[in-house]
C-alpha cells in the first residue's frame, strides 16, 4: 500500500509526496516484490482526498485475501508525534481529528492481523504536533481488529528521521 498526501490542512504544500508514493509504487513492482494488482496506491494527486478508510479498505482486502508473506505500508506527507506515537496527517487533518493514520495502534494490530511479516515505512516529519489543534489529532487504526494470528508477527518500521526531526522534502 503506498500512499502519499501532499495537502493537509494548514501546514506547507508539499511538492512531491504523492509522487514519491508513485514512485514506490513503481519502484516495487519494478522490483518484482509485489505485483502489480496488489501495489495499491492512494495519492491527492489532482485533487483527491485520502481518508484512513481507503487505507483500512486496501489493507483488509491484503489481510482476507490469498495469503501473503510480507504487507507493506509506505507512506509520504506530513507527520507528527504526540505522546512519543507517530500520527500521519492524511487531506482532512487536522480539522477532522480522525483523517489520520495513528501508527501505534496500527503496528499493534499488525502484530497480529495474521501476515507473518508487515513493514511500515514513514517519509514524514516527527516534531511535536504544533498548537492546540493539531495536538488534537487521533487518527485511526488502519490495520483490522480481527486476531487472526494468536501470536505476535514483526512489523519492521523505517523512519525518514528521528524522534523530534524534520524530514526532508
């Protein structure tokens, strides 16, 4: 799943976000790691939105279709952290709380969504949510809460910076 966001709210518009998604996307497949009915990519490229349920949607489909080793999750925009948890900021945040993906919650539950290898990968800032509304943000599990595997599974997680950074564009 390769998803990128390159308006959000308030914050700066970003130049290449949805096409770095693209650019994953392509690279992936490019790749052989992934076919390329699976490398599912979600972009606001010409005005679309993305929303934590095309994310949950693309992801449940991988979960309840035929078995797969490794699920990655790429994804470039915008980013915060709040209580040292990793919130990407997707085109409705931060005015709607919710448009965004919590990351803690959603490594959670791909420890056991039954894929034994899930990788995350995170090109997004992770300074502290600015301001009271932004520091409002939630966002959403995007992993389902459906227990298939009774054991913990890795989920690798790959941060374009560290705790408290910036990212570059």
């Amino acid at each position: 799943i390769f998803v990128g966001v390159d308006r959000t709210g308030h914050l700066p518009l970003l130049h290449d976000a949805a096409e770095g998604a693209r650019r994953m996307r392509d690279w992936a497949v490019g790749t052989g790691m992934v076919a390329p009915a699976q490398a599912v990519l979600l972009t606001d490229a010409d005005g679309a939105t993305v929303t934590p349920d095309q994310i949950y949607e693309a992801i449940a489909g991988i979960v309840a279709g035929p078995g797969v080793d490794q699920l990655l999750l790429y994804f470039a925009g915008h980013g915060v952290n709040i209580n040292r948890g990793e919130v990407w900021l997707l085109s409705g945040a931060p005015e709607r709380t919710a448009a965004a993906v919590n990351v803690r919650g959603s490594v959670e539950l791909a420890r056991y969504c039954g894929i034994p290898h899930v990788v995350m990968i995170s090109d997004a800032c992770r300074v502290a949510a600015e301001g009271i509304q932004a520091q409002n943000v939630i966002g959403q599990d995007v992993f389902p809460n459906n227990a298939a595997s009774d054991r913990s599974h890795p989920v690798d997680q790959l941060f374009a910076c560290r705790l408290g950074r910036t990212a570059a564009e």
